[in-house]
C-alpha cells in the first residue's frame, strides 16, 4: 500500500530535549515536505526537500532541522525543543513538480513540548 | 501576510444540497490549486486540483472553479452526504513547483446534516 509513514504519532518531551519525528514514503516520490498545523493558522511549511542532499526552507523553518539521506526518509530535528513547537505536524511526498500531481500526507505526529 | 484566504470557518448544510467552499488568493505567482480534506486524526488527503490554465475540473460530485482575474476559487460538491463532514483546505502553489510547495488557508469545517 503505498503511504506515507510517521513516528511517532504521539510525543511529550520536555523543553531543551533533543528529538527526532521520522518520515519514510514507499512510492519513490523525489520530493518530500515537513508542515506543521496551528490552531486558527491551517498547515505552514517548515522545509521541503526536491531529492537527496537537496533541502530548502519553508515559510517556518526556525527551530527545525531535516535530513535528506535517503529518497526514502526526511526526517525532522527539533534540536532543542520549544513549548511554541507544540504543534500537529504532517510529512508529504510528491512525485515530481508540475501541475499533475498532488502532495501525499502521512497521518501527523502530535507533539506536546512542556 | 496570508496568501491564501478561507473566510468561513465553518459552513453547515443539509444533505443532498449543494456545499460551496470558497478560496480567495493573493500570490499572482500560484498556478496551481488543490483541495484537501481532513478528517479528525488524520492527515489532509487530496480531493481535487486545477492548473491556472482551467477554469473548471470535474471529479464525480466535485467541482472546482477558478476566477483567475478575481483571485478566486471554488469547491462544489454535490449532492452533499453526510461522510463529507471534514475540514476542507484549499492549498496554492507556485509557478513550476507543483504540489511539493503549499501554501494552505486556514481550512474550512464543512458539516453535513443528515
């Protein structure tokens, strides 16, 4: 089944404490996205990547960073986590640029920063 | 500055009637439009798209239109059923990206009564 997968769906931490949400897609897409979504402000970008080695920040890329090292995963670091990180956040793939496809969402990782 | 404007919250309606979702945007450099929905634990999953070069696409009981001169779109569905009950986002995109760079509006709660 193809799919986006994330990890994990649940997370508490505390402030400060290094973490990782994981994001792995089975359908071979070149392009990978990392959105969060707020209560009252709908899903943001935080970074995008068009293929391996190759990231790019989005509209709220502070306080994030990705990976790109397989086409496969993007995962998201949160280096020092912030209660204002507490947010939705949802990977996507998409197979390639232009106006014919759409963007595949992972079910969301719900991260909780106390 | 938000670039893409969904001004109604939430929009109730009667099922078998006609639900119209609006979308206003601002970014002359989108080309690319998408609906997405979303259901509660759920990531947004792709409904329907059309490129700047349209004016209309047509998928079963959806419908989207798209003003270009007014910066204006919309989503039709008909007839209603009550497993439509989602949050419905419109998403924009910029010229030659495709679906790998969204910018969202804040979604719209469509509530189908039976």
């Amino acid at each position: 089944e193809a799919q986006v997968t994330q990890n994990p769906r649940y997370l508490i931490t505390v402030t400060g404490k290094k973490l990782t949400v994981t994001c792995s897609q089975n359908m071979n897409h070149e392009y990978m996205s990392w959105y969060r979504q707020d209560p009252g402000l709908g899903l943001r970008q935080i970074y995008y990547s068009m293929n391996v080695e190759v990231t790019d920040k989005g509209d709220v890329p502070e306080g994030y960073k990705v990976s790109r090292k397989e086409k496969r995963n993007f995962p998201l670091i949160l280096e020092s986590p912030s209660p204002n990180q507490t947010s939705l956040y949802f990977c996507a793939s998409s197979l390639r640029r232009g106006r014919d496809t759409e963007a595949f969402f992972g079910q969301g990782t719900r991260l909780t920063v106390v | 500055d938000q670039q893409v404007k969904q001004n109604s919250p939430s929009l109730s309606v009667q099922e078998g009637r006609i639900s119209i979702l609006n979308c206003d945007y601002t970014n002359s450099m989108f080309d690319y439009f998408l609906w997405y929905k979303k259901y509660p634990a759920e990531g947004p999953t792709f409904l329907i798209s059309i490129s700047s070069i349209k004016d209309k696409n047509e998928d079963g009981r959806f419908t989207v239109f798209l003003n270009k001169s007014a910066k204006h779109l919309s989503l039709h569905i008909v007839p209603s059923q009550p497993g439509d009950s989602a949050v419905y986002f419109c998403a924009a995109s910029p010229l030659g990206a495709g679906s790998y760079q969204l910018t969202f509006g804040k979604g719209t709660k469509l509530s189908v009564i039976p």
